[in-house]
C-alpha cells in the first residue's frame, strides 16, 4: 500500500530530473528496489499509470531491477542470499549476519527525448 | 537520451524527518515511534507508560492509528497532550504528517514523545518521521515467524517488545527462537518480553526509555 506515496515520490524524481533535462517526453524508468522495501512492482505501475496522466512521463516503461535481500555471515565472511524462513549461513550454519543488499529504493536512470 | 539520476526516491521524506528531528533536538524531546501489526498492543503500551511515568516525565502522544479517533479520545482522557494524525486511509505515517501533528503539540512542555504508527509491518518501515528510537511491538498471538516475513521491520527496530506474554501458557510461540531470529540480523536491538495486561516487563521498557532520556541530556 505504500506504493502510492513512493510513486508519487519516484514521479516527482523523473518529473523534475526531465525538466532539468529540457526533454519533452520520458520514454523509460529504470528502478531498482531491494526486496526487503516489501515494494509490489505491479502496484507501482498501477499508481504510475494514475498518477503521471497528463505529465511528460505518461505512458513512459518502467523496469524494475529487483535486488534481493542479501547477507553477509560474521561468523565466515560470505555473503549469500537470505531465505524466507531459514536464516542460517548455508557455509557455516552460523546466525549472525549483517544486511548489506535489499533495502534499495531509487531512480537509477531515465530515458529521454 | 539517458540521464543518469541514482535519486533515493524515499530522500524527499527522509530530508523532512531530518528537519522534524532537527526540531524535536531543539527542543529537547526524545521521539519515539511505535510499530507493530493492528491490535499487537501499540495503545494499551501507551497507556501502561503514561501510568508509570505521569508526574515524573513529561510526555506528548501523536495518535497516527487510522481505525478512528477512539485510541486519542482513551489517551486524552489521562491529561496528556495528544494530537490525532489522519491518514486519509493512509498505511502509514511520513514525516510530512509527523511535521504537521508536531506543530500542534506544546513541545516545549514535553520531553518525550510517543508515536502510534498506523497498524501495519511493512509500510511503516521505510518512512522515518524524525523519531530518535524505533519500537517494533510483536504479539504472542501473531505467532514467533514474523521476523521473517517482515524482515526490514525487525532490522530497523531498536527495540522489539514481545507483547502479551500472559498469553504464553495457551498459544505456542518460541520467545528464544524468535528473539535468536531477530538478534540474527540486527545485533543491536533490544528485546524485552511484557505484557500490558498483568503489567509484567513493563518496567523494565520504562526504564530504557528513562535511560534513552538521559543519555540525550548528558
Ligand atoms: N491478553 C493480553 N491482551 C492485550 C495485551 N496488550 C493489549 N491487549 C489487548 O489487545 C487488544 C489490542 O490492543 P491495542 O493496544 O488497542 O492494540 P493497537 O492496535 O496496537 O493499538 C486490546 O483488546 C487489548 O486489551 C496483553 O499484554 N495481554
Ligand atoms: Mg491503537
Ligand atoms: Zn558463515
């Protein structure tokens, strides 16, 4: 559900970025969102389509680059993906870990005429 | 063309929560911003707290709980300041809002705020309002998996509080193994078990909080 403000926050970003920009039309978004934000890509879409009727961004692609939540061990120093519901180092079973990917949330280009 | 941004699309929010906190330093207030799921015992928390510390400390409550005015009515009712936020069916509160509510609290006479976030375990996460300390309440009845299924919540809280423990002796929750899960990917989170019902724990999460005070004031 908090989809709607983070569009609107994502659209504000390309809006202004495309007016620096001096473009007329923006042709693609390139999004990358960690999959720890919980952010539902078919629900940004949604809000996307909503919300940029009428600007220079309507009708632009979105692509969503999705980064999944990833650990680091402390007890051996490897990084591996995090499961849903086992959170244990698969190369030394320890349980203690750092997130050091996952929690992405940004416009990392756009495309523009 | 293409234009290379690598824009937070949440750093509008977080630039207003920094001014909020800005703010609330100013003024000497501790904030505190309370998380969990609907009915996990954010209120009945606020209400035990106000119990223990009306008289010693002075408190200001911010109401973000969207079900309806009730839990602000309930908490005006003990003679603390308390502003209602509505959300307009929001899912969670910003700092926008936050900033708003904080205009209309008397924050000179207060030193520490409480939040009610709106009842919710994912959204509310990625939206910081300003607050100094974030408060994850998780309940026996929600079952002992929910740091997994709402792992950004357990890894931005500096607090987790284990609610309804009186509920203990009926339902099957593993209080080590869920507090193992959580001290997995957050080391420094604090775990206290409580219960708003009987009053056990409560205690101690009132001197933490007595604690957070006066290490700001030092
Ligand atoms: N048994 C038990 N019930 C509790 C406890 N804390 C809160 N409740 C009950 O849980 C329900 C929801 O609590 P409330 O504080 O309104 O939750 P909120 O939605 O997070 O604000 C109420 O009926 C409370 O009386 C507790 O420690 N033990
Ligand atoms: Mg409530
Ligand atoms: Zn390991």
């Amino acid at each position: 559900m908090h989809e709607l403000a983070i569009t609107q926050s994502m659209l504000d970003i390309v809006l202004e970025q495309a007016e620096k920009a001096g473009a007329r039309e923006v042709g693609k978004i390139n999004l990358v969102i960690g999959e720890m934000t919980g952010v539902v890509d078919e629900c940004v879409q949604f809000y996307f389509d909503f919300l940029s009727k009428g600007t220079s961004a309507e009708g632009a692609a979105l692509s969503f680059t999705k980064v999944p939540t990833t650990a680091r061990c402390r007890g051996c120093d490897k990084a591996f993906e995090l499961k849903e519901f086992d959170w244990t180092c698969p190369y030394c079973q320890g349980n203690n870990m750092e997130i050091v990917a996952g929690k992405e949330l940004f416009v990392e280009s756009i495309e523009v005429e | 063309m293409k234009i290379k941004v690598v824009k937070d699309i949440l750093g509008a929010n977080e630039q207003i929560a920094e001014r909020n906190r800005q703010l609330l330093d100013s003024k000497g207030v501790l904030a505190v911003n309370l998380m969990s799921s609907p009915g996990a015992g954010k209120t009945s928390l606020i209400l035990e707290t106000i119990k223990r510390l009306k008289g010693k400390t002075r408190l200001g409550i911010i109401e973000g709980d969207v079900s309806s005015s009730l839990d602000a009515e309930v908490i005006g009712k003990e003679g603390v300041p308390v502003v209602q936020i509505n959300t307009g069916g929001g899912c969670h509160l910003d700092a926008n809002m936050t900033h708003s509510a904080l205009g209309n609290m008397p924050l000179q006479d207060i030193e520490l705020l409480l939040i009610e976030n709106v009842g919710n375990l994912i959204c509310p996460a990625e939206f910081a309002l300003g607050e100094h300390k974030k408060v994850l309440i998780s309940s026996i009845p929600e079952g002992d998996d929910k740091p997994f299924k709402y792992p950004s919540m357990f890894h931005k809280a500096d607090v987790v509080l284990i609610n309804k423990i009186d509920l203990l002796p009926y339902l099957k929750f593993d209080t080590d193994a869920f507090s193992q899960a959580i001290r997995g990917i957050n080391e420094r989170a604090e775990i206290f078990q409580i219960s708003c019902a009987t009053g056990q724990g409560i205690e101690k999460w009132v001197s933490w909080l007595l604690t957070q005070m006066s290490r700001r004031q030092s």
